[in-house]
C-alpha cells in the first residue's frame, strides 16, 4: 500500500509518500510545496494545487491522509490553512483518490505510542521507522511522512478492515 501523506498549509505543504508492506515502511517520496509571501493568496493556491496534482499523478497513491484543522488563536491563519487544504483535498478529489483524516493526537500515538510526545520525538521516531539517514526538512515534510505512518498503521488494523467491510 502507498500512502501520501500531507501536513497542510500555504507558505508550505509539507508531502511524504510511504509504502508500508510486511509491516515496514519504506519512504518513497517526500519534500515541500513553497510559496512566496508577497505573491497574491489565490496565485499561491493555485500552485499548491498545481504542483500537488502533478506529485500525485507521480506517486500514484492508494490512499491520501492529512491532518485535521485544529487552532487556537489566529482566525486569519486559520482560515488561509482552511483554503489551502481545500485545494489539496481537491486534488486528492479530482484523481479519485480516498481521502483520510487524522487529529495530531493519532499521528502522535501511531508514530511514538504516545499521544502528547513532543515534536522532536515525533520526528526522531518517524526518521527511525522509515530508516532515514536524518529527518527530513522543512517540519513540515517530517509531519506528512508522520501522517502517513498513522494512516499505513490504522489501515491495516483489524478496526479499519472492519469498518471498511461495513461500508462495502
């Protein structure tokens, strides 16, 4: 199973994608899409779409997993994060790949068993499990590769097989 995993956002969406079979992970992709500050907010979600459509078409998932909207000050942030993730779960929409979400405290528990690990740890443990040579940068790429672990980990639970043959 490949997994795309992206932390979302509109200076940088972080992206990793993950192959996870037999139990391993193995990072087959990752990097950062990088917009520039003074450029016009819609020009800048255009290229977040654009350039997360042609990574994908790459990559070729089976499943796309992002994290969930979670804020506790800064509406204005909130809501230009809330518009970039719009274009990338449209992306995900327009090439008929499924879609899955996934709260900071999941991520954190499937990539370290803990859900209030801190950041550093999350990072260490998924540069640990992907057998890196060092954690990818910016954060951002080292969060998608995270969020893609939790996805890998929760497909392949008995929970999910299922709910999945629940829906079928």
């Amino acid at each position: 199973m490949i997994v795309f995993g992206i932390d979302p956002g509109y200076a940088i969406v972080g992206w990793g994608a993950v192959r996870f079979r037999a139990n391993t992970y193995q990072a087959l992709g990752y990097g950062a899409i990088e917009t520039q500050a003074h450029t016009d907010f819609n020009e800048r979600l255009e290229t977040i779409y654009d350039e997360l459509t042609a990574i994908l078409q790459r990559c070729r998932p089976d499943a796309v997993s992002i994290e969930k909207l979670y804020f506790q000050t800064n509406k204005t942030t909130a809501i230009k994060v809330a518009q970039a993730r719009g274009v990338t779960l449209l992306a995900a929409q327009k090439l008929r790949i499924p879609v899955f979400e996934y709260t900071p405290l999941q991520v954190k528990t499937a990539v370290t068993g803990y859900g209030k690990a801190k950041k550093p740890q999350v990072m260490e443990m998924t540069r640990r499990l992907l057998h890196l040579d060092e954690v990818p940068k910016p954060d951002d790429t080292a969060d998608a590769l995270a969020i893609a672990i939790c996805h890998a980990q929760a497909a392949g639970s008995d929970l999910r097989r299922l709910l999945n043959q629940r829906t079928i």
